[in-house]
C-alpha cells in the first residue's frame, strides 16, 4: 500500500473534522488554510469522502462539512479505501478487490505480500480519528499510550 497525497490529505480534512466533532460544519477554506491542502483539490476530496457516506455538507451561511459519525467510530482504513483502494499492496492478497491467482497455493510472493496486507490492515482498522484526534499517542499496537 502506498498513500497518495490525496489520501494524505484526506486524512488530514477527516482529521480536523474530527476534532471539530459536535461543534458545526467546517468551511473548506478554513479547512484549507489549516492544513495546507489546496482549496480546489479539498473540494474533490471531501466530494469523494461525501459520496462514501463518512461526511455531510450544509450549505449557507454557517455551512461547512461535518462527519456523519462520532471520530471515534472513522477507521482509517475506510478513508483510505475510499480515496487510495485497497490496502493490499497486490490485488491477488486484497479482501475488498480480490483478484484470483492461479498460483496463489504456491507462490512465495503471495504468501509474503498477505502478511503485509494483513499487517497493514490491522493497524489501519485499528485507528481511529478518535485515536488522531486524542492527545495520547497511539503505539504500534494501535492502543492509545500516553505520553
């Protein structure tokens, strides 16, 4: 797996909204200059994490974007499936775009490469934007430590 910038700052934006949880809708541009994401290039990228269902937008004065649901309940994984895809590194090893290997019994390649799509799994279901948002920092086990 390999995060694009895209992904990246979809992150980002999910990971403001989540701080912002609770509290209204938060305008692209303040979005935006915050994070250092070009405005036009959010703007697709909150359409993206819209369609998928993990954001909602409010239009007027006071509108902005919000997340649909509690940070603590936005895995990391599920907004980079949305903007990147899989996070298997080949599609032979993915759970969501599986795509058959005649040799998958056999090849060494395959048995490698499911350990890391599941290595990376675990971490990613396991983080949360409750967990980015929190001031404990996670471990590599994905449990909130504190500093």
């Amino acid at each position: 797996m390999r995060l694009s910038r895209k992904g990246e700052y979809a992150l980002r934006a999910m990971i403001v909204l989540g701080k912002g949880y609770g509290e209204g809708p938060l305008r692209i541009q303040d979005i935006a200059e915050r994070e250092r994401i070009p405005k036009k290039f959010l703007e697709q990228i909150l359409l993206d994490l819209k369609r998928a269902g993990l954001v909602q937008s409010r239009r007027g004065a006071g509108g902005g974007y919000f997340l649909v649901r509690r940070p603590e309940d936005v895995t990391f994984a599920e907004i980079v499936r949305t903007i990147d895809g899989p996070l298997a590194p080949l599609s032979c090893v993915s759970e969501h775009a599986h795509v058959r290997c005649p040799d998958e019994k056999t090849c060494g390649l395959y048995s490698v490469m499911r350990e890391v799509r599941n290595a990376v799994a675990t971490v990613m279901e396991g983080a949360t934007l409750g967990d980015a948002c929190s001031p404990a920092r996670r471990t590599r086990t994905g449990r909130a430590k504190r500093p």
